[in-house]
C-alpha cells in the first residue's frame, strides 16, 4: 500500500468510526457508528453468528463460474441421474421406487469452502437430502431412504424435515438453539465444510444456521453430495469460493466492519467507496 492509499484507507476509517480490539479470546470486532452506539447484528431463531473466517469468506466475490469444484461427477453417481453438459447440474430420471446420490467432482481435504446448491422446494419431496461424502457412499438402493447420512462415511440434512442423517440414523433437528417449528429451507442453500476443523454447516437467506456435524475426518478427502427421490428433479451446485486456516487480513476484516456498519445508511463518500470496492488498496 503506497502513502496515498494509506491516507486514503485511513481517512474512510476514521470516517465510520470502525475498533478493531484483541482479547485473551481472539479477534473481536467492535461497531460503532460516529455517535458512540454500538449496531447489534441482526438475529433470528434460527441463526447464529458466524466464525470470522466464514464471516469475511462470505463477504468475498464469488470464484469465476466453471470453477471444476463447481461440477458434478459424471462417475460418482446413481445411473438414475444425470449430469448436464456444463457438469453444474444433475437431473434425476422419472423412475419410481429408488433413492439416488451424487457427489461433486472434485472433493477438499483442507481449509473452508463454501458452495451455493440450487434445489427447488417442489422438487424434492421426501428424502431430500444435502451434505458431504467421501468416496465410498452408497450412490443408489431401494425403495425410498436417505442416502446421503445413510452410512458411516456420509452426513446429510434432510432439507423437508430438518432432520440430520448420519450412519444410517436420525440425528438432531436442525437448525438447533431450542427452535421447535420446521424451518422451510428457500431454493437456495449454501453449503459450509470447515475441512480443517471437521465441521459442516448452512447458510440460508444470508443467515448461518450454525454447526450441523462435528469431528468430520480430517485428511480425508471430502465431496458436497446430494440424495434424493423425486422424479425430475434438477439440482445445481457452484463453487463459491475458499480460504486456508490463516487468520483473515485486517483489510479483509476492516471492510467487512465497515460494509456491515454502513448497509444502508446511502451515499457514501469516494475514499469510503475506495475502502470497501477497492482490492487493490
């Protein structure tokens, strides 16, 4: 960053009035508007607030499309399903009786992803369900059951009744936090896998449900995967984008204070707009 950039960053700073401060705990963002009154983020029964790291991944243009984590395998999945041209969609054939998987073409073992999964609500149906998988999950049986939770090496949300599936057993309800009602999941849906950690979670309408599963194997190489039954049904998956285990930058973290500080408040002045716009700041 040359001089005039730091004035630049510097003045937009003051100007919104963003602390950054350090704790035993970690990293702590602090808002303040100029008048010295603290913003409290908006919550809801079901969301919770994100990790940092997921925090400012989620605040970061998407990867260009044709990203190869945004396809669907063309090898790893149900003969009842097919894979479309561009690979970022599958269609499941009009057959009855059966459960059908899939899985991405292209798995992690490190870091924090996030995927973007278009799923109609009227084509899903019962066992509806959307997770992670390593190689060996069960891509096709019988009758109608959740495939993707359906063993040990599978762990799948099933997105009617929010029910969580893994080896072969319902799990808790989730979104969790004590919420009783059923949470109607929206066609879109972003898909959290902290491979560093051995977490997945979900994001809707812009809002973190939270963790879903814990102690993930960590190493092993893991795949966004989908299971389900309804005849027609087209399911779309895109890379959004990744991060490793390093900390955030304090740009990254200060746009990301100021962007939450200021949505919606209107205009802004041109060295702000250069803060939060400008990459190469």
């Amino acid at each position: 960053m040359n001089g005039r950039s730091a004035v630049t960053a510097a003045r937009a700073l003051t100007e919104v009035g963003v602390i950054l401060r350090c704790d035993w705990m970690g990293l702590t963002l602090s808002y303040w508007l100029t008048d010295g009154r603290p913003k409290p983020p908006h919550r809801s029964s079901f969301s919770v607030a994100p990790p940092i790291r997921l925090a400012v991944l989620l605040d970061t243009p998407p990867v260009a499309p044709g990203n190869p984590r945004s396809q669907w395998s063309r090898t790893h999945l149900s003969p009842s399903l097919q894979v479309c041209v561009s690979g970022g969609r599958v269609c499941r054939a009009r057959v009855e009786q059966c459960s059908d998987a899939a899985r991405a073409a292209v798995g992690v073992e490190a870091g924090l992803h996030v995927w973007e999964v278009l799923w109609e609500e009227q084509q899903r149906g019962s066992h509806a369900l959307l997770g992670v998988s390593t190689h060996q999950c069960p891509l096709q049986a019988s009758g109608y059951t959740a495939l993707v939770g359906g063993d040990s090496c599978s762990w799948g949300w099933e997105l009617s009744t929010n029910q969580l599936w893994h080896d072969g057993k319902r799990r808790s309800q989730y979104p969790g936090g004590g919420a009783t009602e059923i949470l109607s999941v929206p066609d879109r849906v972003l898909l959290v896998l902290d491979a560093d950690a051995g977490t997945l979670g979900y994001v809707v309408d812009g809002r973190y449900l939270g963790v879903a599963f814990r102690d993930l194997p960590k190493g092993a190489e893991l795949f966004p995967a989908v299971s389900c039954v309804w005849g027609g049904a087209e399911i779309c998956i895109r890379y959004l984008g990744g991060t490793t285990r390093d900390a955030p930058s304090l740009q990254a973290l200060s746009r990301l204070s100021a962007r939450r500080v200021l949505g919606g408040l209107g205009p802004l002045s041109r060295p702000l707009q250069r803060l939060l716009l400008d990459t190469q700041l």
